[in-house]
C-alpha cells in the first residue's frame, strides 16, 4: 500500500476510533451510575428509540447537504401524527394512515422546498412559517385531544412490538431507511449533486445540475423521513398527539452535526454515529432520572460544540490564528 494510500485512510480510522471511545466512555459513565444500563432490555429500549431520531436526522441529513436548513419537521411530525391517527380512527386501516402521514410530510417538504428554492425565501423563516401551520392544521382533527379509537384493533402497535429475523421492528426500519439513504446519497450520481449543490451551486448550474430541484428533494425527503419517524414513535406510545414532533428537533440536528464533526462531513454513516452517541446520553439520562430540562440543555450544548467544529466559518477562523500565534513565537 503506498504512503499516499495510507494519509487518506488514516484519518478515517482516527476519527473512527474517536466515536468509538465515545461511544465507549459513555456507556462505562452510565453503566457505573445505573447498572441496568448495559443489559439486553436497555440495549434494546435505546435502539428503538434511536430508530425514531434517526428516521428523522436521516431526513435532515440531505437538508444539511445542500446547506440549507429546516425547522419546520418537527410541526410536521405533529400533523401526520394526528393524520395517521385520525385515518385509524376513521377505520380506513392501517395502511392507508401510514401512507396518508407520509403524504403530509411529502407535501410539506414540498412546499418548503417550493418557499426556498423557487421563490427564494429565507430558509429558517419559510420552514418556521411551514412548522407553525402544521401545528396548527394538526388541531382540527380532534381540537387537539389524542387519537387512539382503533390502534389496538388496526395492528400499527406490532410495528413497535415485532420482531424481525430477531431485530426489533424498528430497529429494522431504520436500517433498510439508511441503507436506501446511503445509496442514494452515496452511491449514486443523483446523490453526488446534493453534495455538489451544497458545496458551490455556481459551479453546480454550470455542469448542468439542477440546483433548485436538489434542494426541493431534499425538503421533501426530510419531510417524509419526519412523518416516517413519527409513524414509529406513535406506535410505541400507542396515542397520536398534536405535541408528538416536539421532541425531534434539538436531538436530530445535534445528531446531524455531532456525526458530520466526528467524521468531517454530513453523511448517513455519520448521522446514525450521531444519533447512537445522542441516543445513548439521553438514555442514561433518562434511567438516572435526570429532569428533562437538564437533558436538554446538555443536547443543547453537544450541538453548538459540534455546529462550531463542523462550521467552515470557525475551522478558517482557527486556521488564520495558528500562523499569527506561530510569527508571535518566532519573534519573542
């Protein structure tokens, strides 16, 4: 293997090994404060929780490709929730409410997409404005009570319970949604120009990609990924409510950001290393009965540190100090 082989896959194993050490100083920190951390019942209650924010960082992924970003999922979420719930209760089956939710996170995704990239409005406030609507759509189906007429009966609890080959449902979910994500994302050319959109879009219209449609199906794909990951957590708490998305937002992005720093760029392997670190913190928070407050503000933290060690901005910000702080040296 040549020298110049082996710069290029040192770093991959570093940062690797990184995550690794993590992930493994996290699990002795909490394995040595709630013993039931490490067994097989834990193991498995955190990986079913980690299929939910991970669905839903999946989506958000493609929007940190092109640089963009989305704050409207999470009200999103609520709305095909209360959809899903209400095409139950209506007896229209199992099916046509699993469909139906993701058809509402499509078209949201879409009209996001459209405020963006067509009418060229800013991100945060058409995505905010986007979010708000759907929370507020989401109260006409039962003036905002829980929807469960019907779940027990429509099987939509079996997608929380069964097991497939041995793996939890969603477990399983959320690895044949990465693995499309990552062939799509990575193993294709429509995927290369989400990257190419994002990284310079000047230099991306001229080799021919069609910029504005990348960034609308990336909005779109979030959108869905969102109202897929709901589906997922209405299924375990066996109710849709029009709060269900509120907590998807702080530990999607900082699962998003937290991979793309570990491993130098936003990529589906990176954000379910992300999302497992996340998951993992917020399940030792959780069997240590720490108060919700003080959870979110440590994930609030882990993200501003991870948005500062992936942002461009702050990494040329360092770069420029290094040689200032060496010529200081040289001269004293």
């Amino acid at each position: 293997m040549s020298s110049a082989t082996t710069r290029r896959t040192n770093p991959f194993v570093l940062r690797l090994l990184a995550f690794l050490g993590l992930l493994a100083l996290l699990a002795a920190v909490f394995a040595s404060l709630t013993p039931v951390y490490l067994t097989g019942n834990n193991i498995g209650a955190l990986l079913r929780h980690m299929s939910v924010q991970g669905l839903a960082a999946l989506g958000l992924t493609f929007v940190i490709v092109v640089r963009q970003f989305d704050l409207s999922f999470p009200g999103v979420a609520s709305l095909g929730a209360m959809t899903l719930g209400w095409l139950i209760a209506a007896k229209y089956g199992l099916a046509m409410g699993i469909v139906g939710g993701l058809a509402v996170g499509l078209l949201c995704g879409l009209v996001n997409g459209i405020a963006v990239a067509f009418l060229r409005l800013p991100d945060i406030v058409a995505t905010i404005a986007t979010g708000g609507a759907a929370v507020g759509l989401s109260y006409f189906y039962s003036n905002g009570t829980s929807l469960s007429k019907n779940f027990f009966s429509s099987g939509i609890l079996n997608l929380n319970d069964s097991k497939w080959f041995g793996i939890d449902g969603p477990v399983v979910i959320l690895a044949l949604a990465a693995a499309l994500a990552a062939l799509v994302l990575h193993g294709s050319r429509f995927g290369r120009a989400f990257y190419a959109t994002g990284e310079n879009r000047v230099s991306a219209v001229y080799s021919g990609i069609r910029v504005r449609a990348y960034v609308l199906a990336a909005f779109a794909i979030c959108g869905a990924a969102s109202c897929l990951a709901i589906t997922l957590l209405v299924a375990s708490s066996g109710a849709a409510n029009v709060t269900a998305g509120n907590q998807l937002l702080m530990p999607a992005y900082a699962a998003v950001y937290l991979g793309a720093a570990l491993f130098g760029a936003p990529s589906v392997p990176a954000t379910l290393a992300g999302t497992l670190l996340m998951s993992a913190m917020l399940n030792g928070f959780t069997l240590m009965a720490v108060p919700y407050f003080y959870s979110d503000a440590i994930v609030s933290t882990v993200l501003i540190v991870a948005i500062a060690a992936f942002d461009p901005k702050v990494g040329a910000a360092l770069r420029r100090l290094r040689p200032a702080r060496q010529s200081k040296e040289a001269r004293a």
